[in-house]
C-alpha cells in the first residue's frame, strides 16, 4: 500500500450521520426517470486525533439503478454499519469490507462508511488519498460529461456545443428504445469526430440486436449496460456480435462479476462506480484485475456531490483509469458544493487539490443549509 509498517490504527469513536437535500442546476433524464435534485447521506468519521473522515452515498430516491435508496441507505447506516464500527480499530481500510461482509448487498450504504475510513487514515498518515490507494499524484485525471435525454435533437446539440467548448475530452449520451440510432446520426452529422459513447442503462433486450448493430456505423467509444442490469452471460452473447465495445456497469458490483464477465468475454472496458461496488477497497480490487487482463476502467459518475467527487478523483490517479471519467466540476450540477475548493475542470482536466485525504475542505456553512436531518453515534 505504499505504507510503511508503522501506519497509524484509526479508532472511529463517533460518526455524525446527515441526511442532505441540494437542487440539481438542470434536470437529468435517463432511461430510469428524470432527478431534480439530490436526497442523500453524508457520513463524518471522528477519531481520538479530532480528524474527520468523509463519505457520501450515490443511492438515488427510488430503486431504480440499483435495489437501495436514500431512505435504505440511512436505515442500513444507522441499525448496522455504524454500530458495526464504533469502538473497533482499523489497521488498514480494508478491514471495513471484511468487517462489513456479513451484511448482504446495500453496497452503496457500505460504501458511504467505507470511504470516510480511507480518507480518515490518509489524513492520520499525513497523505493523500490518491497515494493511500496508490495512485499516482501526479496523474492528469481527464474528464467527459453524460448528458442525459433530450425532447429534442436540436436542443441536444445545444448542450452538447457548450460542452465541447469546455474541452472535455468524452461526450456521453444517455440512449433508450426510440431515442437511439436517429439521435447519434444527428450527432454525427455535426459532431463527426468527437469521442463519443452511449449509455442505455439496461434499455434493451438480444431481440434489439438490429438496433444496437445500427449503431456500429458511428465509431462509439463504447455503448454501456445495454442489456439487464444483473446480466453477464447475454452480454458476452451480444460482444462477440459487435465490433463496438460494450462497457458494463449496473452488472459489475463486486470482484466476482468482474472476474466472470472477462472470463466470458461479455466487456471490452468495464466502468468504476465506487458506490456500485461497495466501496475503495473493491474498486481497487477491480481495477487491479482490469489491469491484469488489459480491460480499459473509467469513473462513472452519480451526479455526487463534492465528498463523492473529491473521492472518485481519487480513485481515478490508478494507472489503468485510461479513458475520461464522468467526475466533471462542480458548477455543472450545483449553485453550491459542500468542499472548497469546488472541483473545477481546464480543458476536460481536473485541476489537481493537494492536502492529506481527500484534499478539499468541507464547507460548514454550504453543509448547514443543505442538512435536513443530523444523528450523532458515539462509541
């Protein structure tokens, strides 16, 4: 880990669990729904030094991309995890995950947890987060945007034209039965040569198979999770047909499916969600297999606040984060974030924030106004 024998043990002696309510600047529509706004938990992790570990959940408001939400996530956090933690020690952050393995699934809650402890040990050690997970410090981590649906195509090739004069170096569009091959053609038609991907978040079934070879005229990067959220073996039926890399996501949700889904061939390139995994420890477990096995990995986004965005910028300094992720500034989403500095983008590169953890500052005030629910645990 890049650390010596002598690393500090962290002793969680309490944790403030918040409840969070901020207001997207723009809708974002995909196939599941459209979200306004951003219902969420925030953890802090207090240890005996007074440091302060912090992790967000991306569970949405409703079941949609995955089984948990907001409300499951708060309720898991406060009758297990948390109690779960108070009082133990910690040599390294992984114990976390083995810690929390009893407990099935609601990864996205473990997540929140697991990633306060990392950044909580990076700031004991004095280091950062990139270099506790072993990243590079210097890395450039380069950025896209996902754009959700659109009434219109002209509409979209609005936001798409603001986009690209920003200089992000990836173009997502979010796809769904009847919003698909004719949308991207249009794209293509103004936008010949920018990087490209579409993301359908399980809209499409084998029987769409003449749709989705459609769309290899149009030199994607990748289309994403076309088919279920759980599947890995249809996938693997429908890569061999396809020259166009499929990307997973909703399917990959811990090392196990990675592993299956490289042995079956179903992926070309696999996408990182933190939440989606369980948390650090896994994510790195992932990438690491990834790397192995020459699978390109990026950093999905879940329209995160500052906390989750300061961590999946960690994440991505690994060395096998070879295409742009979606972790783009803050302004885009928000009036306000809860860090300073914001996450701010130059030229589709994440402008780097040095300092031990997660590098940014929570901001009490902004965290203030938002909280709409405040419960404090102590060992």
């Amino acid at each position: 880990m890049g650390m010596g024998m002598n690393s500090q043990t962290i002793h969680p002696k309490e944790v403030v669990l918040r409840r969070l309510n901020m207001t997207l600047n723009q809708p974002f529509t995909t196939s599941f729904g459209t979200e306004t706004g951003k219902d969420f938990c925030l953890v802090e992790v207090i240890d005996e030094n007074g440091n302060s570990g912090w992790g967000e959940s991306v569970a949405m408001t409703g079941p949609f991309y995955n089984e948990e939400t907001t409300e499951t996530n708060q309720l898991m956090l406060e009758n297990y995890l948390i109690p779960a933690i108070l009082g133990k020690t910690f040599h390294h952050p992984d114990e976390a995950n083995e810690l929390f393995a009893p407990i099935r699934r609601n990864r996205m809650a473990k997540s929140t947890l697991e990633t306060a402890i990392w950044d909580l040990y990076a700031k004991n050690n004095q280091i950062s987060l990139k270099q506790a997970l072993g990243g590079d410090e210097q890395k450039q981590i380069e950025v896209g945007v996902s754009i959700g649906i659109h009434d219109s195509v002209e509409e979209l090739l609005k936001v798409i034209e603001g986009k690209i004069s920003n200089g992000l170096r990836k173009i997502k569009l979010k796809i769904k039965p009847g919003k698909d091959v004719e949308v991207i053609r249009e794209v293509r038609k103004v936008y010949p040569d920018i990087p490209l991907m579409a993301d359908a978040n399980s809209a499409y079934t084998l029987e769409d198979i003449g749709v989705l070879k459609q769309l290899e005229e149009f030199n994607l990067m990748m289309i994403e999770q076309p088919l279920q959220s759980d599947d890995i073996l249809e996938h693997s039926l429908l890569q061999k047909q396809l020259k166009t890399p499929i990307c997973l996501d909703e399917s990959i949700c811990s090392f196990k499916d990675a592993k299956e889904a490289i042995e079956l061939g179903s992926c070309k390139i696999i996408n990182i969600k933190i939440g989606r995994v369980g948390g650090l420890s896994e994510a790195k477990k992932i990438h690491d297999l990834c790397k192995e096995h020459g699978i390109p990995v990026w950093c999905g986004g879940m329209l995160e606040a500052g906390v989750g965005r300061a961590h999946n910028i960690a994440l991505t300094s690994l060395s096998q984060f070879t295409i742009p992720g979606d972790t783009g500034p803050s302004r885009h989403y928000w009036k306000e974030d809860i860090i300073s500095p914001e996450v701010t983008v130059e030229n589709g590169i994440v402008l780097a924030v040095s300092g031990p953890g997660i590098g940014y500052a929570i901001n009490r005030d902004v965290l203030d106004r938002y909280t709409v629910d405040k419960k404090v645990f102590s060992a």
